[in-house]
C-alpha cells in the first residue's frame, strides 16, 4: 500500500483528502528505534526523510517555533517516555463520579485543527509526538488498576482513535480492558474510525466517547473534521455493536441563532440514533487554562473564539453566561433521555 494510501485510510476521517500531511520528515530518538511501534509506522511511511535525534523535546519543545505553520504541514516525532504514563485528572474535566480518574498521553497533538483547542496554548509545536513504549503506558494503568476501580481517559491530548490505522493504540488499550475489568477506559474521539476496532469484542468496560457539535459550529471553528452526520453514522455502528457509547458536547461555543442551532442539532441526534443506547451524555461551555487562552490570543489575535466576553474563574476563561448556555443545551437533551444520564 503506497503512503499516500495509508494516510488516506488513517484520516479519511478527516473528509478533507488534499489537506492530509505526508510527514515529509519524521525524527526518531534513538533510544526508541528498537520499538516494534516505531519499525510499524516507518515501514507505513517509507517515503519520509528520517532524522535520527536524542531526545524528543529538541525538537517538539525547541523555543521560538511557528505552531499555525507546523500545524499547516505536520511532522512525526517517535519517542519514548520514561516518567509520566498516568496523570490524575483534572477538575476541568467531567469525573462522570468516578473517584479514581486518571488520563495517559500516548500521543501528543492531534490531526485536526479545531480553532478552539487548548493543545495550542498548550506545546510550542504543531507536530505530533507518539510514544512507542505503548506496553509501558498500559502496564502503569494495570498496576494502578491492581486494587482499585480506576477510570481512564487515554485520548485527551490528541485523537488516538483518528491514529488507530498508525498506531493501533486503540486496539492495545482494548485487549488491556478485556484482561483487567478495574479499568474503566474512555476513548474520546471525533473521528469516524470505529470500524479500524470494529472486528474486535469491546467489553463494557470500555467507553467510545464522542464528541459532536452543530455542524453550524462545526464549519466554522472544527478545521478538518468530520460532518455531524459522518459521526453520527460511526455511532450508530458502535451502538449497533452494543459499544458503550458516550456523547460529549463540548466546547458549547457561542454561534448566531443559538437556541435554533442546538435546538434542531440535539434533535437530529436523536433522529439518527437511539436514545436507549447511549450510556451517558456530558455537557461543557467553551472554558479553557488562562496561560492557554493568552498563548492562542497571541498565536491568532483574530479568532472568532475571541468575538465573546470571557469571565476568570480560578485559573481559566469561559463565557460570562457559560451556565445559562449549559442548562440550556442540558434541557433539551432531557427531552429524550433521563436526566441521570446528563452530566454537566
């Protein structure tokens, strides 16, 4: 299969084939050339340049780098972790109860270009960094998971569903939760890619998350996403499968007509789908870390993102009315399922 082929079967997702990235180069560390991950993804590449490099933050964290041109033209970076496979989750984020929440990075930076997303007030670089000890990152969850309920949220800080035709991430993560069921997995995505795990039996213990939004919202602030309905039709597939299915609407951004959009959004939802099978629905206004928010200011100035008040709460930005847009949105999926179920 030639690489213009894999990358159109990794992303074709994305609906937009002539903006895919080709990795022209992809940096390797040395100390992450053995991994089977690594000979994986060069032999699925093997028109790239390859540079050899020491250490992975050389290069991903390198100061004075132009993330809107990087993110234009996207590298690979192949590396190793050493230290930091679970981190414990953070109060921005939904805990669906869960007293034991945790997240793991097994990539850094994601395909798409959301204008909204916080990785770029978050990395100096646009690139994408996978780390091949992938074993490592799933032995650190079995060992936390030895005596405890632990939840786990593995696709974060980039789309590892949207990769899993590079990676096959996914895939490990699963045969993981099949062999261990104090894990609670939550594999978040936008992408349309379920049929790359389509084959394989999904225990309930893990969660497809999906996050969707108007496709109001989605064409003007979600570059190189899927449609609402390209989504809605990969669900409709896992539910179909009985996958534990999640639907995230987040961020809420503010858009012209707002009640109407969300209004006819949730209700076609619930045309394609079958409110029965959704595990759970999570609700979040567009809110983001202060330092982050001051870093995509400066990164594009002229953001539609930037056309609202923000107010400060702690140490994030939100919309001033972020409540009022939440409860809200909130209702009008209580019209179809019970309210237990939505979680804000």
């Amino acid at each position: 299969m030639s690489q213009e082929n894999i990358l159109m079967n990794s992303y074709q997702q994305c609906g937009k084939v002539s903006r895919l990235n080709s990795f022209s180069h992809i940096y390797v560390e040395k100390s992450a050339v053995n991994f089977n991950v690594t000979r994986n993804i060069l032999d699925k590449f093997k028109n790239s340049t390859i540079v050899y490099i020491e250490n992975y933050k050389d290069v991903f964290n390198r100061a004075r780098q132009d993330y809107n041109i990087q993110k234009r033209t996207q590298n690979l970076i192949l590396a190793v972790e050493h230290n930091n496979f679970l981190y414990k989750g953070s109060d921005m984020c939904e805990d669906f109860g869960q007293e034991n929440f945790y997240y793991s990075s097994s990539i850094l930076n994601c395909a798409y270009g959301c204008e909204y997303c916080y990785l770029k007030g978050m990395y100096q670089s646009g690139n994408i960094v996978i780390f091949a000890n992938i074993d490592d990152f799933i032995n650190k969850a079995v060992e936390e998971s030895k005596d405890k309920k632990v939840y786990l949220c593995i696709s974060y800080d980039s789309d590892l569903l949207a990769f899993e035709n590079v990676t096959g991430f996914v895939r490990r993560w699963i045969e993981a939760a099949v062999k261990n069921k104090n894990l609670l997995i939550e594999v978040r995505t936008k992408s349309t890619n379920f049929k790359a795990v389509k084959d394989m039996c999904i225990p309930n213990n893990v969660i497809f998350a999906w996050t969707i939004l108007p496709d109001e919202v989605i064409k003007k602030y979600e570059l190189k996403v899927p449609s609402l309905n390209a989504r809605l039709n990969s669900i409709k597939l896992a539910t179909q499968k009985g996958v534990q299915v999640r639907l995230s609407i987040e961020p809420i951004m503010k858009i012209a007509n707002f009640k109407d959009v969300y209004r006819k959004f949730v209700d076609n939802i619930f045309t394609a789908l079958d409110s029965n099978k959704i595990r759970d629905i999570n609700i979040g206004a567009f809110r983001v870390k202060n330092e982050h928010l001051k870093r995509m200011r400066k990164l594009d100035p002229y953001s539609n993102i930037f056309a609202h008040r923000f107010v400060k709460i702690n140490d994030y930005s939100t919309y001033e009315n972020c409540d009022e847009i939440e409860k809200y949105v909130a209702k009008l999926f209580k019209n179809y399922v019970d309210e237990r179920k939505v979680f804000l």
